[in-house]
C-alpha cells in the first residue's frame, strides 16, 4: 500500500489514463492544478519525483514514470 497525496493521486491518474502516451507539461498541470497553473513546470518537478520516490523501485533511474525532455511525462508498463 502507497499513500499519495491528492495531487499526486491526479497526476498518476491522468499518466496511467494515457498510458505508453507524451503527456505534455500543459495538460498535466491544466488537469491537476487548473488552467491557472498551465505554465509551472516546477510543480510537475517536485511532484513527479515524490511520485517516483513512492512507486519506482530505482527512483533515481525511473522504469515507469519517464520524462520526455522539454515535452512531458509518459508512463510505461514494463
């Protein structure tokens, strides 16, 4: 069992909708935080490492929760 937070909860939830897809910066933060926050990237930051510290086994080398450089986030199923 894994306790998330609220956003962190919505985060995941938006990536394992979109499964094996680029998530974009935008879409994530406008489906999380509201459209008011489109522009900052450092919540998806802070969030996506506390996500990865909670649910990949190697945080530091994510299997599941990748980053696709200047665009995004994808999840993956290995």
């Amino acid at each position: 069992e894994v306790r998330l937070t609220p956003h962190e909860y919505s985060l995941l939830a938006v990536l394992v909708r979109n499964q094996g897809k680029v998530v974009t910066h935008r879409q994530l933060l406008t489906e999380v935080w509201g459209a008011a926050f489109s522009e900052e990237t450092h919540y998806l930051r802070v969030f996506m490492r506390q996500l990865r510290s909670k649910l990949e086994p190697e945080p530091p080398r994510p299997r599941y929760l990748l980053t696709e450089t200047g665009v995004g986030y994808r999840m993956v199923d290995e």
